[in-house]
C-alpha cells in the first residue's frame, strides 16, 4: 500500500553498528529412526500395488485409450503447453502395448518412451481428478469411487495426488524423533563449552501436556517433539555427566523452574500470593509455578530469572516466544520449529541475536535441526522437505560465509554441507558443526574482519556462473570477424598489385586508389582487434550479457533508475555479475532476468536460437519470462541483445517445429551440460 521499499536496514548494518551481535547458522542432521523408515517403506510399497491394480483394471485403460487428446482434433499449442501431461498418457498406453498416432510422440520428439512409474501415474490421475477431468469420458461414478478409495489410503491431500510423497511422509521427515538425539548432543555440546554462561534457547511447536504425570519417569519413553519431552530427555541425558545443568520451561499454560529459584522467583515478583508452587511430575527438584489471576507479569519473571543465570536452558514455545518477547542474553537458539516462512523464522532467530550490555563480547550459535534420507541426492526433486525447508530459510538470512570473509545469502554458505548425505558424511558434517560452533572468538574476529572494508554497504542479488559454463559467442565471433577482414583485405591489396602492373597507369592515380582501401582495411582491422581483445575472457562476455539484459529491461521500462550499472567479478571457478546502484526491486528483476537467460532449457514459451550447421552449446538461449508475456516482446528482447550476443531467431516452442528445436536445445544448450547457476544476495561496499 506504501509503494515500493525506500531503505531496507540489513541484518550486516546492524552488526555493524553493534545493534545486533555476531553470530552463525549451524546444522545438525539425523536419519529417520527404524520406525520412521519402516512407514517410508511402507508407503512406497502401498503406492506399487495401487499402480498395479491401475494397471490391471481394464475400465480405467479404456478411459485413458478414450481420452480426448487421442479423439478430437487439439491444437499443438495445447499440447505442448504441459508436455508431461501428454507424456504420461503415451506412456500408459504403451505399458499397456496399446497403440496410439505416432504424431503424438514425434510432436514430443522423443524416441523412445519410459516405463510407466509413480511419477507418470501420478500425473494422470491429478489431471483426471481435478485438473483436467472433462478430457476423460467416464462415469462420474467411476470416479467417484476411485476419488473415495484413494482419499482412504492417504493417497490425496487438498485435491493433490501424492504417490512419490504425501503430507504424512513429508510430516514424518519434519517432525523426526531422530532430533531428539541432536538436541541432545547440541545442549551438551554448548554447555561444555560456555558453562555457567551458557543462555541456550529451544524453540518448538508444542508443550505435548499429556507427559507431564510422566516427569521424573525414567521408565517412560519421551521420544516425541514438543517441550516437555525436550525437557525430561536433556534432564535425564545430563543428570550424571553434567549435574550443575538447570532447565527451565516458559509456555503459556506451563512453567517449570528448579527448586532451588523459588525464592529468587518471588522476589522478582511484586505479588507474592499470586503464585503458588507445585510438583513437577515425580521430580524433588523442579517446581511448578502456578499462577492466580493476571499472568502477564509472570513471562518478565522468568525471564529475568534466566538472566540471572537460574538455569542455563530454556524450553519454550514458538508462539509464546517467538515474537514480542526479549531476553538478549540468549547466546545459543535451537530451531526445533519446522516452520519455514521467512517472517517466522527471522522472529525466531532475533531472540538470540541481540547484543547484551552485560556482555559485550557475545556470539550466538543458531542450531537448523534438519532429517534427510540416506539416499539424498544433490538435487531438489530428492531432498526431504525438511532440507527444503532449509534452503528456503537460508535463502533470505545474510550471515557469515563459512570459509570465506564475506557475507551472503543461500545454503552455499554453509558450505560444508556436501551431498550425497551417507552415513559417514552425515557424522563428518556433524562433527564439522560442533567443531566450528566452539570458535566463538573466531566468529566475532570473522565478522569484524568481513564488515570492516564495507564504508557503506549495498545488498547487491549476486549470480555465480561456472566459467566453463560462460559460451565465447562474441569471442569467436570478433575472431571470425577478424580472419574474414585480415583475408579479404590482404587478398585486395594482392589483387590491386597484379592490376597496377597489367594496366599501367600514374602514380598519383595509384595512390589515390590504393591508399583509401589501406586505410579502411587498416581501421577495419584494428576495430576488429579491438573486439577480440575485449572478448578475450569469459568476465568481459558475461559483462556484455548483463549490459544487454540491462539495456532491454530499461526500455521496457522495468527498471526505473538510469544510474545502475552491471559490475562482474572473477572468482574463480565462477564468474559473478550483479546490479549496482538502483533500487532492490531493480537488481532483484535484473538478478532474476540473468538467472532466467542462464538456466536450463526446459518448456520455455519462447527461446533464442541461432541456426548453425553444427549443433553446439552456443545456440540456444531462453528468453527471461518477463519478455515472453508476447511475441512482441520476446522479439524486441532479441533485437536489443543483438549487438551484446549475436544474431538470433526467437522461437516459440508451441508448435512441431518449435518443438524439436526446444528438445535440441535441451540436448545441446551449456546451461543444460552443467550445473545451474547460483543467486544469492551479498553485501556490497559502495566502493565496489
């Protein structure tokens, strides 16, 4: 309602200025428990029988055989639109030796079709029951039914299919009892370090009121996320190794305290007959504080109380202590939340990383608690959620590299957590984690180091490109530019010699003729020179590639300001380019179109494509969504980035033609041979 962002105030400044303390981002994984893989396993053995059934009912193959892709004339476009869709038909069909057009599959250009899998049925049946249902002839009560027998076993959630993961599986991966052992180890970990001083905060999404009659139990399992488990599993874990360690629990319907701070506690109460004290369970030395009337005063209290250093961790919920609430002695956080939001998650994390008077040389250690699976890949498509979730926090939060002096955004600054995550990588990253998290005094020394050439500092929305993955379009061709003029300039002088002597004629006339075409083939020649020695490397390609992308989303009028300009970086193995100057949404839409034109070829609209004889990595690009609303558009980029990449058609890919050219173009295209590049954001001096 306000229009766009004047001034944003960085986590980095605040450091800076002393306003917030130094501190990192730490992550402790674990491995689904027994049972937990078991439901896994489960699932996925569930999910197999149901695509068998599928695939021996014979209504449900004359519904596919039926449908109206395969019965009515539809336009290319509309088939093209969602290729998968179309895919997982042919595949079915084809699992079933049904015969079906061959335009479908050459309109695809594939060859060959897959084996039908979860991911193909998966894809019919969210088109036949919600997407795209009109386009399946069948009886409503076929549907109706098969609606009712997939909902039963748990294979649909909010009008979604889910037969690779669903809800209860994702669920199980965030909510892992597997994190209990790392909170564990994280609250010994921090207490052998810092002691007496240690102010450790745990944060999760419920008190679990139904182990409270257990406190004290040692017989009972208290293997379960929620506050009170958290509480009697680290009391029970420390209560011979590390006896001086107190707790404490803060929600809004429970507190727990030790003993031995009853009277610290009601001291710090005005009122002392408001409060009254009761077992905790089975436990002879802790307490709980019941409450008589008014509760507000009660937060401050405790608070105060752990100040005071009364117990050493706190356990606490979200929603009580997530926002609003203050205790800047906080030096150490655990995350058991798996909320994901960046508001939520920076409201969380702000309760440690406050500077304290009372200690002006204090650093926070910040725990991500996170579950994957033992056959993680690096990729996306197979992280567990709880990863994701992860990556979707630190793609916001600016903090210290790991290994590098800078300050940036992304998991890549963590940049110890290497895939595949095995068994014995796991406990290396672990061990890693416990052992960076105990240099405190390095942290601060790191971070007044990286804030200290920053003058004034800009967030600028870096992208990392591999430098292999940066094509010599403009190189090679100034180079061919340069051997075409070299050739043809030589061979006229040559042809002007042998014509002076065969047809005599004066000296001056000689000259007049010969010199003008010396000098043109002369300045001709240097220009060209002059190209190749700016395209030398990939740094001044990938500068030319910005200045275009620049240049065309000013003349849409997408960015506003005329005083930005592209700045590129060599680091190697990468080469980096951002925007400076300019508002955050103009170097967010420029870091955005320079991701787009750089990532792979996938079902772009439309794409640029330069018609060699050779197929090769230099040929295809995709065209920024922001400039393929319109054909218009999409030619009016192409022309403006002529003279910064080249010559190009722009294709549109929903047709048979534009088609196999899309297909080449995901063979052959550089961003599809490596890896996709990185954005992330990073602080910038205003001198850079």
């Amino acid at each position: 309602m306000c229009g766009d962002i004047d001034e944003e105030i960085t986590i980095p400044e605040l450091v800076k200025e002393s306003t917030l303390c130094p501190h990192q981002d730490y992550v402790y994984f674990n491995y689904p428990t027994k049972k937990e893989h078991a439901e896994i396993k489960k699932f996925n053995e569930h999910c197999f029988m149901f695509m068998k059934e599928l695939l021996n009912d014979e209504q449900f193959t004359n519904i596919i055989k039926h449908h109206r892709f395969f019965k009515e004339e539809v336009s290319y476009e509309e088939l093209l639109e969602h290729p998968s869709y179309l895919s997982s038909l042919l595949i079915f069909l084809n699992e079933k030796n049904i015969d079906v057009p061959k335009k479908f599959q050459t309109l695809l250009g594939a060859t060959k079709l897959e084996k039908l899998s979860l991911k193909w049925l998966e894809i019919i049946l969210q088109n036949f029951l919600y997407d795209d249902p009109n386009s399946f002839y069948v009886d409503d009560d076929y549907r109706k039914n098969l609606l009712i027998k997939m909902k039963a076993n748990g294979l649909i959630e909010r009008k979604k299919v889910c037969l690779q993961m669903n809800d209860a599986i994702q669920k199980l991966y965030t909510r892992s009892v597997g994190k209990c052992e790392s909170i564990k180890e994280i609250v010994k970990h921090e207490y052998s370090q810092l002691h007496d001083h240690l102010r450790l905060l745990i944060l999760t999404d419920y008190i679990r009121k139904e182990y409270e009659s257990s406190l004290g139990d040692d017989s009972k399992d208290f293997y379960q996320l929620g506050v009170l488990p958290f509480f009697e599993l680290i009391r029970q874990d420390n209560k011979k190794i590390n006896p001086n360690l107190k707790l404490g629990v803060l929600c809004g319907t429970i507190i727990i305290i030790p003993k031995e701070a009853k009277s610290a506690l009601l001291e710090l109460v005005e009122d002392t007959a408001k409060l009254s004290f009761t077992p905790a369970g089975k436990l002879d030395d802790y307490v709980k504080v019941e409450i008589n009337g008014n509760q507000h005063f009660i937060t401050e209290a405790i608070t105060k109380l752990f100040e005071q250093g009364a117990f050493q961790v706190l356990i606490g919920t979200k929603s009580l202590l997530g926002e609003g609430w203050d205790s800047p002695c906080i030096n150490s956080l655990i995350l058991a939340s798996f909320v994901g939001s960046y508001m939520l998650s920076n409201q969380m994390r702000g309760r440690a990383i406050r500077t304290y008077q009372k200690d002006p040389n204090k650093t926070s250690n910040i725990w991500h608690l996170v579950c994957v699976n033992p056959n993680d890949l690096d990729s996306d498509e197979n992280m567990s959620e709880d990863y994701l979730t992860l990556k979707k926090r630190m793609e916001h939060f600016l903090g210290l590299h790991y290994e590098l002096d800078t300050i940036e955004s992304g998991i890549e600054r963590l940049s110890i957590l290497n895939v595949p995550f095995t068994s014995s990588n796991i406990k290396k990253i672990n061990k890693q984690m416990l052992s960076m998290s105990s240099k405190r005094n390095l942290l601060k020394e790191r971070w007044n180091k990286s804030l200290t050439i920053y003058e004034e500092i800009e967030i600028a929305d870096e992208i990392e490109i591999k430098e292999k993955n940066i094509p010599g379009i403009l190189f090679f061709d100034a180079l061919r530019l340069c051997m075409i003029i070299g050739t043809v300039g030589v061979l006229g002088c040559i042809v002007m010699l042998i014509l002076f002597t065969i047809f005599p004629i004066s000296s001056i006339l000689n000259i007049l003729i010969f010199l003008p075409y010396v000098t043109f083939f002369v300045i001709s020649l240097c220009i060209s020179f002059k190209k190749l020695y700016t395209y030398r490397n990939p740094l001044h390609q990938l500068q030319a590639f910005g200045n275009g992308i620049l240049k065309a989303l000013q003349q849409i009028s997408l960015i506003d300001s005329m005083q930005c300009r592209v700045v590129v970086e060599s680091n190697p193995p990468f080469q980096l380019i951002y925007l400076l100057g300019g508002s955050g949404h103009d170097k967010a839409i420029f870091s955005t179109c320079i991701d787009e034109l750089f990532t792979p070829i996938d079902n772009q609209r439309y794409i640029l494509y330069r018609n060699k004889h050779r197929k090769n990595i230099q040929n295809y690009f995709p065209i920024p969504d922001c400039f393929s609303k319109r054909k218009e558009d999409a030619i009016l980029f192409a022309s403006i980035m002529k003279p910064y990449i080249g010559k190009y058609e722009v294709i549109y890919t929903r047709n048979e033609q534009g088609r196999k050219i899309l297909l080449q173009g995901r063979m052959y295209a550089f961003t599809n041979k490596q890896e996709r590049c990185i954005s992330k954001k990073k602080v910038k001096s205003a001198l850079e």
